[in-house]
C-alpha cells in the first residue's frame, strides 16, 4: 500500500497533499535515521512515483555498493519512478506489501512511509517485512493517521471543522450515516503499533511524535483526500464531502482565528530481533 495507491478515478487523491514542504521533511527525518554505512540493501516499500526513493539515494550520496528495491503494487507510479530515478543502484519491482517476503530477502532496512494505517492487516504485514530483513535489519514506517496525532490543546479544533462541514451538507440537505465502514478511522495507538512490530520479532521499536505544522491550504488538501472523506463524512459522495470539509474549514477558522494548526507525525524504528 502506498501515497499513490491513495488515489481514485475520480480525482480525490492524496498528492496534493504531499506537496507541502512538512511532508518531505517527515520522510527525510526516518531516512536521515535508518540509511546509514553498513545499511547497503533498502527496500523502499511503497514507492510510489519514487519521492521517497529520490531521498535514500540522496542520504547514501556517491556509494555503489548500495542496493535500493522500490516495490509497488502500480505499474504506472513505477513507470513514473523509472523515468525519474536513473541511478545504477536502483531496481523497481511490482509488487505488494502483502507478500514483500517473496520479492526480497536479507534486506538491511524496510521502509514504509505514510501508507500504513490503510493496510487491513497489519499483523500481517510487519510479519512479512521481518521475513525480509536480516537479523538487525530495521523497519521504518510512519503516519500521521494514527490515535495520538492531534496535538494536545488542537482536538477541538478538528471536531468544530466536521461539525461545521456536517452543518454545510445538511444545509444543502445532505446527511452523513455514522453506520458506513470508514478506513480512514481504524486509528492505532503507538503503542498498539509498538506491540504489533514486538509479536511479528522486532525488538520494541523506537517511537517519536514529530510535530509540524499545517497551514490552512494543506488542510484543505487533506479535506480534498478521498479516505479522508470517508473517514470524516460517512456515505457522502466524495464531491459533496469535499465541498462541505471546504466550507466547514473556513467557518472553523473564521470562529477560531488560528492561521496554523501543529499536528503529529508517528516515526518508528524497529529493529529486527
């Protein structure tokens, strides 16, 4: 599962999100800590187009004894990767989280960013990526989906936007049904993560709250991310959800007067046992 995969015909994707600057910088922050000499193998898990790929080769800067496999489920986000990344050192596969241990083995590090609260089964999954590693080798992951990603003092705020953006539908007759299966809402604690990763052989990983801030356009983009309109308003049709988290945001933000809101990236770092 990836940022790519997070995208759907009708154009609710999850791109224009990630082209804030706070995005690079979270994922840069897991590669700055998990690349490193002695770590030639890395699997780039869920590359989708290849940012995340862009930012392993920069870290491991003129070594050519290193190997980075991208694997993704999409042939067209990997056509997209090889026409960008033109590096020796790199092999796209197709391929899914789901059985990553058939595509590679005796990796040094798995890194799997911002994809991983839409996996279904993560037991599963992280079971998978230790099968891939060697012993030692790490697993990096991160999400700001997660229970715990709302900055202390902030929660009020992001309830006053869906409370104002289920008040823009029913104006416009519209309503949401609380009974509809949302992903975006199967939010884990850190610690439910950490536990996940200590039963699938890894060590108790490390855990970090990264705070950065987003501003009143990267909400919006957040609010245009099908998923994300699922999570928040359940059963409405995507355009009338996004129309309505649109106007529910400029309504919390004229009442609350904030011009930037903190919020939590998740960062772990387990190492294989």
């Amino acid at each position: 599962m990836a940022v790519h995969e997070m995208v759907d015909d009708s154009g609710f994707s999850f791109e224009a999100f990630t082209r804030h600057p706070f995005f690079t910088e979270v994922n840069r922050w897991i590669v700055e800590r998990v690349i490193c000499p002695g770590r030639r193998k890395i699997v780039d898990l869920g590359c989708g187009p290849g940012a995340v790929t862009k930012l392993i080769l920069e870290r491991l800067g003129d070594a050519c004894n290193a190997e980075v496999i991208g694997i993704d489920p999409s042939p067209s986000a990997l056509d997209k990767a090889r026409a960008a990344i033109h590096s020796k050192v790199v092999e796209f596969i197709e391929g899914s989280a789901e059985w990553v241990s058939r595509l590679v083995s005796s990796a040094d590090a798995v890194v799997f960013l911002n994809a991983i609260h839409l996996v279904p089964d993560k037991a599963q999954v992280i079971a998978e990526i230790r099968k891939a590693l060697k012993k030692d080798g790490v697993f990096a992951f991160n999400t700001t989906f997660f229970n715990g990603a709302y900055v202390e003092g902030t929660g009020a705020f992001w309830r006053r936007w869906i409370v104002r953006a289920v008040q823009a539908l029913r104006e416009r007759g519209l309503d949401i049904h609380h009974s509809e299966h949302a992903v975006a809402r199967q939010f884990l604690t850190p610690q439910e993560y950490s536990e996940l990763c200590v039963q699938a052989g890894f060590a108790p990983p490390s855990v970090d709250l990264v705070r950065i801030e987003m501003t009143p356009e990267s909400i919006r983009d957040i609010g245009r991310f099908s998923l994300f309109i699922e999570g928040a308003l359940p059963g409405v049709p995507l355009a009338e959800g996004s129309a309505a988290l649109e106007k529910g945001l400029e309504r919390a933000m004229d009442e609350t007067g904030v011009s930037s809101v903190p919020r939590n990236w998740l960062e772990c770092v387990a190492t294989a046992a």
